[in-house]
C-alpha cells in the first residue's frame, strides 16, 4: 500500500504541482485541478488517455466533464490522503 | 433551437425516463441518473460511445466519474430546461 507524503517529501512535491496548477484542498488529503481543451473530443479522448495510465497503475481520479472541461481531484482513500500515487498520477496529467 | 418540453409530452416523457432510473431535479430543468459498471474500464467505455452519440448530437452531458460509476446529468443550457435533446440523450445511455 502506498504511504502518505510527509516532510520535505510532501512539500516539495506540492510546491512543484502548485506551479503545475493544482490546489491542495483544505483537508490537506486531497488535491484539484481543471483541465482545459478546445473541443468535447479533446477533453474526452484525453480522459482515455488518462483513464488507461490510471487502470495500469490501479489507481484512479475522481473526475468531471462539462463540455471542454475536465475538473480532477486525486486522493488516495486506502492511506486517507496524498500519496505517491496521486504524484505520480498528477504529474502525468500535467505533461 | 431545442424547445422546452410542456404539457403532455413532457409528463410522459418523464414518466417513461423515470422507470428508467432518471430522477428530474427539483428545479424541474434537469435530470440525472447514476450509471454503475462492473470495472473502471468499463465505465470509461460507455463514457467514449455516449460521448461519441453527445458529439454528434451537439448535445454534451454533465458527468462525473468514480471508479466504476458514472453520474450524469442533463438539461438544455440554451432553452433553461429539458428539451427533446436531453430524452434523446437520456434513452440512447439507458439502452
């Protein structure tokens, strides 16, 4: 089981996301950011891209879509808050 | 445009979308159903074949996803409401 992010670990890793443009929520536990395309099949043909990154890791986004949006929150619910997983997860959203 | 639905049509519409697991918002102007499948993969499937239907439809649903579910929901942001797009929509992702 992935573990939680703690100490330098953890902040150095959020302040790298934060300039990727995603937000710790408040609970410290999870974390958000939206995605924006030009077009329904751009936001939905990367949610297939994506969904099949996160299967293989066997972990997986809480997400929305309306229309060019996609709004992404990641958390891991087994440790009860950011782990590795949700890192790694986030930083193949961003590429 | 899409017209709003009224009268007869719209009740029997709603009655028949109803038994299908549809629930009208109390507002009266949208309506949502939650989808469950077996797997993640399973979900973000019927994602790509309704999206594909919305697309063509120029008529894009509200969702979201979590794991194996997929919560949908519908209206007619031009018209206010429910229009005949949304029961389009809503029998093609019950089939």
């Amino acid at each position: 089981m992935s573990k939680l992010l703690e100490g330098t670990d953890r902040t150095e890793a959020l302040e790298e996301l934060s300039e990727a443009g995603w937000t710790v929520e408040e609970s410290g536990n999870a974390m958000t950011r939206q995605f924006k395309f030009k077009t329904f099949p751009e936001a939905l043909g990367w949610m297939v891209h994506m969904g099949v990154i996160a299967e293989k890791m066997n972990h997986h986004p809480e997400w929305s879509n309306v229309y060019n949006r996609v709004d992404v929150r990641l958390t891991t619910h087994d440790a009860g808050g950011l782990t590795s997983l949700d890192l790694e997860l986030a930083r193949k959203m961003s590429q």
